[in-house]
C-alpha cells in the first residue's frame, strides 16, 4: 500500500487549510523518487492528499519505459487507498514533461513476430498496454489535480487531459508533438483533447501542425482553468484546493467525479438514468446529514469527520 511508503508527515488542521511557503519550496525540489518507483515521488503534504510527482529532472522527465508501468501501479495503489481523497500531480525540475524517451524507448517499439499479423498483434498489445497508463488516472475515482509548468509535450498532453483540474504557470506550453516524429498520438490526446476544449477546428490544428499552445490560450481555449505567476504559487493553490475538496464527503466527491467521467461519454438520457441508480444506494450516507447539518449551521464541511472510503 502507498501508506508504507509515504515518508512526509501528514498536516491536521480543521480549519481551512493553507500551505506552508517552505511545504510548496520542499514539494517543488523533493529528495527524489519514491522506492519501490524510479520514476515517481510519493509524498503526503496534508490529510487526505497524496502529491504525485514526475521525477526524471535530469532527463526534463522524459516518459521511460519503467514510467509507464509505475504510473498503472502507483494509481492502482491510490484508488484503493482509503487515506488518499484527492490527487495532485506535478514534475519535478524545470519543466511537466518533454514527452516520450526516444532513446530508451526505441527498442520497445519495434516488437517481434513471425510476420506481419504477428508483429502487428505485438503492437497493438503494446499500444493498449501503455494507453493504460493515462486512462489508469481517470478510473481513479479520486480527483486528480495536474499542475504543469514550462513544457508539456507529446504524452504530457495525453497525461494531462485523463486529470480532472488542469492548472499551469504562466510559462507553460503545451505541444501535440507526434506528428513531428511520424506517427499519430494514440494513448489518449486525440481521444480527450476535443472532449476538454470542444472546439474540434483547434484541436485539429494543434495536431496537425504540432504548433505550441502557450498558457494564455491554453486557459481562453479551457485546457487549464487557472494560470499562475510561477510555479510555487501554482503549488500553493494546488494543495489549498486539493484540501477543499478533500474537506467534503469522500462518497459525494468521488461519485461526482465517476458521474462526470460516465455522462461525458454517454448521452443527457443515459447520464440522468446511472445517477439515478447510483444514488439509490448513496444517497442512504450519513454524510448526507452531516453536510446539510454544517450547512445549516453555517459551518465549514471541515468541521464535520467523514468516513474514509
């Protein structure tokens, strides 16, 4: 369980919770990966919040071959972690991501087989596998905060798009780069991107042309929902929100995030239809009157101990 290998102490605070200066400084230049992952930093900077952080600075953390199992196992790990409420992602260094490692991705991508049919079965296999590794975030039913500065490129699109909250500093960009490597993106950007801006002229032109999308169109487009000045205040605000809504009742964050993610691929009809019968059985929480107790009351939710789930 990640709860053996978290090694940051957890914050308490009932009230509405701000992060320290030196907590963001410390999140921002971590020690390093967390064992057992050579790609990842698992951290627990407050209750209830994990902090995921893309550690391969010396390589502008580059996405190798051990980075694509590690995200399944690390995002397997959270969702079935009753400790964990809420997700922030980040990278470590000076950018997100620089997108895929060429170099020691080569190999991988020339798979064996006898013939055609074989080697083509081998390709698909792979592809599908490393398509998980994306759509592992969004079948987390935890909330996942993303929080990109300087570049994200190539599969930094594909990873960023499967997050529910997209924030970025004012340097960040953000490239669909695989056409300038010869190939179509196909672990997830093509699929989410027209679904997280909506208008499919410029997702065309984004992949079409692989041009870089800068932090003010990113956020006038909807990619992101918020930009900051520099990273540490980004982090700052990640973590304060990352505690609202791990303040709030577990059961009614996650069925929210489950509902949005069902009803963004279904129609209004079906959408209404699985709320319907998913708050059948909700809806009988006693976080239901705790909450409404602390609205009553004109309490914060903070106020109120919600179960872990």
């Amino acid at each position: 369980m990640l709860s053996v290998i978290f090694r940051s102490a957890l914050t308490k605070n009932r009230g509405l919770w701000l992060p320290s200066q030196g907590l963001v400084r410390a999140m921002s230049s971590s020690g390093g990966p967390t064992p057992p992952f050579t790609t990842l930093s698992i951290s627990k900077p407050a209750e209830s919040i994990t902090h995921v952080e893309l550690h391969r600075p010396e390589k502008r953390n580059a996405m190798n071959r051990a980075f694509w199992s590690e995200m399944v196992d690390c995002f397997n790990q959270i969702a079935e972690d009753p400790g964990c409420r809420v997700v922030v992602f980040s990278g470590a260094g000076k950018v997100f991501t620089a997108g895929i490692d060429l170099m020691d991705m080569a190999s991988v991508l020339q798979p064996e087989g006898d013939d055609v049919a074989r080697i083509s079965w081998n390709l698909r296999r792979l592809v599908t596998k490393y398509q998980e590794t994306f759509s592992v975030i969004e079948k987390c039913p935890k909330p996942v905060l993303v929080a990109v500065h300087g570049a994200c490129v190539g599969g930094g699109v594909d990873l960023i798009t499967a997050c529910d909250i997209r924030l970025c500093t004012q340097d960040a960009w953000f490239q669909v780069k695989e056409v300038d490597i010869g190939l179509a993106a196909d672990v997830g950007t093509l699929q989410r991107l027209p679904k997280v801006i909506g208008s499919r002229s410029l997702v065309n032109e984004l992949a079409l042309t692989a041009r870089k999308m800068y932090a003010d169109e990113a956020k006038s487009s909807g990619l992101v929902s918020r930009v900051f000045a520099d990273k540490e205040a980004m982090i700052a605000a990640a973590l304060e929100m990352a505690g609202e809504i791990a303040g709030r009742s577990p059961v009614a964050v996650q069925g929210t995030k489950i509902n949005l993610v069902y009803s963004r691929d279904h129609s209004v009809a079906e959408g209404l239809d699985y709320i319907a019968t998913w708050n059948m059985s909700m809806l009988q929480t006693q976080d239901v009157m705790k909450s409404a107790q602390a609205s009553i009351e004109k309490k914060s939710l903070k106020t109120q101990t919600f179960s872990k789930l």
